[in-house]
C-alpha cells in the first residue's frame, strides 16, 4: 500500500516539512511514459506519472504538502500543465513563497521585470520611486492566490544590499523597509478580488543591527493568518525568540499558521513540533501549525546526483543528519554488467533496478544520468527527508515509538525547555539554557 504521509502530518500534530518543489520537476512529473524522451527504455513496470507525489494514486508515495515559489515563473499562470495547477485542491496544501528571494539574489525570471530593475539598480531612489511600476508584486500577488493554500506577502529582503548580483543592491535598509510595508498594503488592500481564499504569511526579517525591530515595529499593525521567519529571525534561537515576542504582543491569537524558511529535518523536526506544541498548549488551539521548508532533495540529486540516506539515529548527534550517496557514473553499471538495486529504502526500489535509471551506455560519456534519471532521485530524496522527519519526531514524541536512548541528550533537553519557554512567564535561565543548546545545532 502506498505511503501517505499527508494522513501521517495530519494525526501526528508534528511540524510539516515542506520539500521545496522546482518548477521542472512540477512539469515534468504530470508525464506519461510516452511523453518522456530517454535512450534507455522506461521500465514496463514503472509509470512517469507516479512522480506525482500530490497525487493520492501514485504508486510510489503521496503527500499533500509542498512549498512552490511564484518567483520562478515570470506570469501570474503556471503555463504548462504541472502537478500544482492540475492537483486535487481538497487533498493538498501549497504554501507559496512570493519570490522575494529571487528579488534578493536577482534571478528574476521575467524579462519585462528585470529589465524594470535593472533599468534603475544604480540610481536608488529612482528604484524606490518606481517600484511599483515593476509589476512584480502584482503577478506575484495573482499567482500566489490562484495556486497555493497559503503564501508569503512580498518582502524586499534586507540582505539584498549585501548580494551585488540583485538588482536592489543600492537601496538602504530604510528602503527595503518601506517597500516591503508598502507590499504589504498592496497585497492587504487587493487579495480575494477574484474570490480566491489564499491565506497570508507576513514575513519577518533581520540582518543584525536593530533591523529586526524596525522591520517589525513596520509590519506589525498589518492582519494576515500568520508569519514567516526568514533572514536571522529564521535562525533557530532567534525564530523562538521571535515567536515569543509575537506571542506575547498578541500577534498570534488568530495566526493559523507559521513558516521558518530553509530547514531541513532531522534536528529543525523535532525543535519545531516541540514548538508547535507548546504554543498550541499556550494559545489554547490544536489548529495552530508550523511548516519548515529546504531544497535539499532537488540539491542532491540536481548538483550531487546523489541519493539520500535513511541512516539510523542514535544518542550520537552527528547521526542525525541526512547524509547522501553518489550514483556512479559508471559504464559496466550501464551496460548492465554489475547489476545494483535502487537503494532498498525506497519505493522505487519495488520497480526498478538501479541499472533501468542509466540512460545510456555510450563510451565517450562521463556522465549516463539524463532528466528522468534526476527526477526519479528527486523523488527518492523527497520521500527519504519526509521518513526521516518522522523517524525523528516518533523517537521523541511518539508514545509507542518513542525512545530515549537514540535521542541525544542535548536535544531532549531543548524540547523539555522549549515548552517551558512558552508556558512560564519567567524564562530568563531556560533562554539562557536553550541559547547555549541550540547554538550547537546551528549547522544542522
């Protein structure tokens, strides 16, 4: 029976781990086997389309959750037919992230756009002013409310004055500040006009020096259904810094929803479940939920053609990372004279050789990986982050599963000082504590 890690996500009240889902991979996993162009043929057993995780019928697992990105297209339409436009709206939820982190790096995939932005990048005041002739943020806004469940608002990231490659590079923080909250009246004065029921994230950002509190004293007043921890307030102390000072200001009475940008599991699954309990505990409601995101499974197999590892987690900290194996790049494997399995933790495994993810056999290659080859890893790496995010939470809060002897114990030390964190009104000693051990999480 096919795994559904959307039922697990919704009976377990863990954080929900939101692979970071590439515009390609979206495309190319709504496929067919005749749709898909390889040298080696596709196994009689296996179907393209199974790819489709979102899908509760694909063969090989299934989760209703992901984050997809406006930022990477360059239309308020999808365009082609992928998973996220074509998926069954009352068995998943998409939560959008606007594309401010496309804006900060300037890969802005819309010629029209960038060249808006480059037109100004060099006179700062001239970018400020014109801004809102970009039409960035107004595709944005259309996107995000015709495909995802709950979305960023559109934040000028501050670090983009620190990236020479955005086109904001010249803009001070003041000006970041003040388009960011003009954004956000943008999107608070225009969202539902066209009846759609996207939910907002207003996103927090921090870069050191008083950023962080400017930037909220400017955004706080502004009602959406929750928040999103990017930039320093994502870090791991500091985003439970953050949620505390929200939670004490009143600022999540009615959120629904929290998103920390850019954590991978193990150790960030089960920090964050201990948060999502303890505020739910605090604020009086089960529905109050936190989501963490990472890009790592398109990483491995895209830059490393790597599959990730299902190793086993001990008291020992340093196995509680996800670590990845290289596919070999070499010809006998192609030619099928040493003959492997796909790794044996994965579904794939069930239809396929590692030998069938060869695309060819040609001598003069280094290379015999082609795009149904990496998205099959990418697809393996997905469903390997999910397993271990719950491995790792069942081991600490499960009542059947749970087991202390392969928790560290600094870990579960954290979990125990989170809750109070939020409970107790005198914290000064368990934020000390709890600074000085999740400080040695912090590459994790």
């Amino acid at each position: 029976m096919t795994e559904s890690f959307t039922e697990r996500y919704d009976q377990s009240n863990y954080a929900i781990y939101l692979p970071s889902l590439q515009k390609t991979y979206a495309q190319f996993a709504w496929k067919k086997n005749k749709d898909v162009k390889r040298k080696a043929k596709i196994p009689k057993t296996f179907k393209t389309e199974w790819l489709n995780f979102l899908d509760d019928k694909s063969k090989l697992w299934h989760c209703g959750y992901s984050l997809y990105s406006a930022g990477q297209f360059n239309s308020a339409r999808i365009g082609p037919r992928d998973i996220v436009a074509e998926r069954d709206r009352s068995k998943t939820t998409i939560v959008g992230d606007s594309g401010g982190f496309q804006l900060g790096t300037g890969a802005i995939t819309s010629n029209s756009e960038k060249s808006h932005l480059n037109a100004y990048r060099n006179d700062p005041q001239a970018q400020f002013d014109n801004w809102y002739h970009c039409g960035f943020r107004e595709r944005s806004l259309k996107w995000l409310e015709r495909y995802t469940d709950y979305a960023m608002t559109l934040d000028m990231v501050l670090w983009a004055k620190n990236n020479d490659g955005s086109q904001l590079h010249h803009l001070t923080t003041q000006q970041l500040i003040d388009l960011s909250v003009d954004n956000l009246r943008y999107f608070s004065d225009n969202r539902g006009k066209e009846r759609r029921t996207t939910k907002f994230l207003s996103v927090l950002q921090d870069i050191g020096d008083g950023t962080g509190e400017a930037w909220y004293q400017a955004v706080k007043d502004f009602e959406f259904e929750g928040y999103a921890l990017g930039s320093e307030t994502g870090r791991m102390m500091d985003s439970l810094w953050w949620l505390r000072r929200l939670l004490n200001d009143g600022r999540l009475d009615k959120a629904e929803w929290i998103h920390c940008l850019m954590k991978s599991p193990p150790i960030n699954s089960v920090v964050y479940s201990a948060v999502q309990r303890s505020l739910q505990k605090a604020l009086g409601r089960e529905n109050f939920k936190i989501s963490l995101d990472s890009s790592s499974p398109s990483q491995m197999a895209g830059k490393n053609r790597s599959f990730a590892r299902n190793d086993p987690l001990t008291s020992d900290i340093k196995t509680w990372m996800i670590g990845s194996d290289a596919m070999k790049q070499d010809i006998r494997i192609a030619r099928g004279e040493i003959q492997l399995p796909v790794p044996n933790d994965s579904p794939l495994n069930e239809f396929m050789t590692l030998n069938d993810m060869y695309a060819h056999a040609d001598d003069y290659s280094d290379y015999f990986v082609d795009n149904w080859t990496e998205y099959l890893m990418v697809n393996h790496n997905m469903y390997s982050f999910h397993r271990t995010h719950f491995e790792a939470c069942d081991l600490v809060f499960d009542t059947e599963k749970q087991d202390s002897s392969k928790v560290p114990g600094q870990l579960s030390e954290a979990v125990e000082l989170i809750e109070r964190y939020f409970l107790n009104e005198d914290i000064g000693a368990v934020e000390v504590r709890l600074e000085e051990l999740l400080g040695k999480f912090r590459y994790h």
